[in-house]
C-alpha cells in the first residue's frame, strides 16, 4: 500500500494539469468508463466561464504519493444558493477520484470536510457539483455498463470506502433503459390525441433562430427552473448560467429530437431533451478535443450514430403535471428514433422517490439500472 505524502490544495498549472488527467490513468483498463472533456473540467474552476462560481466557493484538492504520483482528486464546493434555499449549511464534495487506498479516500475527504468547516458548514454531501445539471451521485449498481456523457462512472471499491468512513445514503438516483417500439404503444398515441385536443397543445420543433434570437432558450431554461424548483437540492439558473448552457450546447443538439410543447397562447410548457448518445465518441476523443477529439464527436453526432439515444430529461410546467403531457414527447419521440436507426434509449438519473417521474415509462416496459447515490455525514 502506497504512502500519501500529502493531500494539497489545487494551486498551480502543474497541479491542475494533473487534477485533469488523472482519471485517464486510473481508468485507462475500464471499457465502461466515458472521459469528461478536460476543457470542461478546467472550466470549472474559471469563473469566466462558470456563472454558478458567482454563488459558489470551489476548492480542488490533489492527492500524491511518496514517488510523486496522483493517487486521488476532490473538489470542496459551497453553493451559498442552495443552502440559503434549504436552510442547510452543507458542503458538498465533487469530481472525487482515488486508487483503491483506503488512506487515499479518508485523506481526500478529510481535506473537504476541514475545508467545509472552516467556513461555517455543518454537513457534507456528494458527490454534487455546483448546479443539478452537473454530474451527480456515485454509481453504486451496476459497474458493468457503459457510462454516459452526463453521468459519473466511478469503480465498485468507492461506495464501500465512503461507507466504511462513516458517510450514509442521502438519495438515490436511477437510470431507465428501453428499447425503441417499432410501433407507438396505443396508450400513448390515445393519451397524445386526448392532450392536445382537450388542453389546445401542440408540438414545436425548435430552430436554433428561435433558440437565440426568439428567445426559446430563455423560455426553455425558465421552464426548467419552474419544473424541477421542488426537486432534491436544485437552485434555479441565473440569466448568465442559460447564457452559457445555451451557447455550449446548442450546437450539438439535432433539434428534431427536441420537443417543445407550446399551448394555444404560444407558452412553453414542456420539454424534452435528448439526443444521440456520444459515448463511444468521447472515449475515442479521450478527453481531447484537439487535434482529433473534435471528429469523433462531429462523425457519431452526423455520419455514424450509436445506436444509444440519451433522453437526457423531460420537463412539463407544474400546473400541467398529471395531465398526459409525457404522452405527447413519446408520440412524437419515437418515429424520429426510429428513422434515425436507434434502437434503445437511455434516460439521465431520476430521483427514486420521484413516482410521477418514473411512472411515465410503463407502457415502454422499462428496465432500471444504474444506482446512483448522494452520500452525507455531519461534520
């Protein structure tokens, strides 16, 4: 067992450098595991480029041993918003990795509940990041299955070093899989017809004229705040944070697969995102957009798609919840799918306690997997 000679704060070029490639090292045997790009893990610590850092304290901790290697990496982050929100007083930890040392993981820890403390909190919580949007909750069910481009991967040693350091299930986030009917099931093509007849709805696909200059971006984002304000530590976007996502990820989306439900006076009241999966993708990139990372992704996005879609989420206005508002997004989902040849889909995490959530796949027959959880402990 390796020695730590010290758990430091992120301060240098150097240090960050290998905060970043770390995971490359520690994965590089894994045929599941799906790089983050490195550029949008430095982004993290720019408050330039991170409008969540304006309500935010972040503090990333490397981890060496006696022959100077990394052998772990932690991120200590305070979101002043959320706990002034649930009137906690919560650190959370984030982009947490470390070999299978138990002084590796107790260390790493240890650095962000000092850190946590010094400034006044109370609890720690992770692994989260800044905002709901960033990758949440440690994989703690099944290792064997390939990541995906918004969610963590982690080993099957890392549940059991936090449990043996005394940290404890706060919630639980689970993944559903189905596979793409040929056909639209007869409910929803029932529920579908019933929806827009009775509420006046109709289905509007986006351009990306109307995402930036007829403000659906805006309006989109300004749904998602509505819709998941009640939902376990969520804190609304701030004008800059839409800003950011929406020149970040507009470019990538194939805006077919992107629909938004308008009622008679024009107001969006759902949303549904997906997209084609970029897993493979971004392992062949490994983490690099230059000098040949940026192909990867372009080819799986428009020459050779996986046959994976990500249903990354759905979000319907509270006062149209219950209503048979879902039925609409698959009614129009699943020919698309289709026609562009992917067979299964895959949805982000869904909280599992969220019954109207999870309810809604029922008539796809889905398959849930991928356990993920927030652990917690008091300070």
């Amino acid at each position: 067992m390796q020695r730590i000679v010290e758990v430091k704060k992120v301060e240098t070029k150097h240090d960050m450098d290998n905060f970043v490639a770390f995971p490359r090292t520690l994965y590089a045997e894994s045929p599941y595991y799906v790089p983050d790009l490195d550029s949008d893990i430095r982004e993290t610590f720019d408050p330039r480029k991170n409008a969540g850092l304006a309500f935010s304290d972040i503090q990333p901790f490397i981890a060496y041993n006696d022959k100077g290697e990394t052998v772990g990496r932690i991120a200590g982050i305070i979101n002043h918003h959320a706990n002034e929100k649930w009137h906690t007083k919560n650190v959370r930890f984030g982009l947490i990795e470390f070999i299978d040392d138990p002084e590796v993981s107790a260390a790493l820890l240890q650095a962000v509940e000092q850190w946590g403390k010094e400034r006044g909190m109370e609890n720690i919580q992770g692994p989260m990041g800044i905002f709901d949007f960033d990758k949440e909750g440690m994989l703690v069910e099944d290792f064997d299955q390939m990541g995906s481009m918004i969610t963590i991967y982690n080993y099957p040693y890392y549940p059991k070093h936090l449990e043996a350091l005394g940290y404890k299930k706060e919630v639980d986030w689970l993944q559903i899989r189905i596979d793409v009917p040929r056909e639209i099931p007869e409910k929803y093509a029932r529920v579908a017809k019933l929806s827009e007849e009775m509420f006046n709805l109709h289905i509007k696909k986006l351009t990306r004229k109307d995402v930036k200059e007829h403000g659906y971006g805006k309006k989109v984002f300004d749904l998602l705040n509505m819709a998941y304000a009640p939902l376990f530590g969520y804190t609304e976007l701030s004008d800059r944070q839409i800003d950011i996502y929406i020149s970040r990820y507009v470019p990538l989306l194939d805006w077919d697969m992107v629909p938004v439900i308008e009622n008679e006076k024009g107001e969006v009241i759902g949303v549904a995102i997906t997209m084609g999966s970029l897993s493979h993708a971004l392992r062949k990139a490994k983490g690099r957009l230059f000098p040949f990372g940026w192909y990867h992704l372009i080819r799986a996005l428009k020459w050779k798609r996986e046959e994976k879609a990500e249903l990354f989420l759905i979000a319907v206005r509270p006062d149209y919840q219950g209503l048979g508002i879902n039925a609409l997004f698959f009614h129009n989902l699943i020919p698309v799918y289709n026609r562009l040849h992917y067979k299964w889909a895959e949805t982000g995490p869904q909280l599992e306690n969220n019954v109207k959530e999870l309810s809604q796949w029922k008539p796809l027959h889905p398959t849930f997997t991928k356990r993920r959880r927030c652990y917690t402990k008091k300070l």
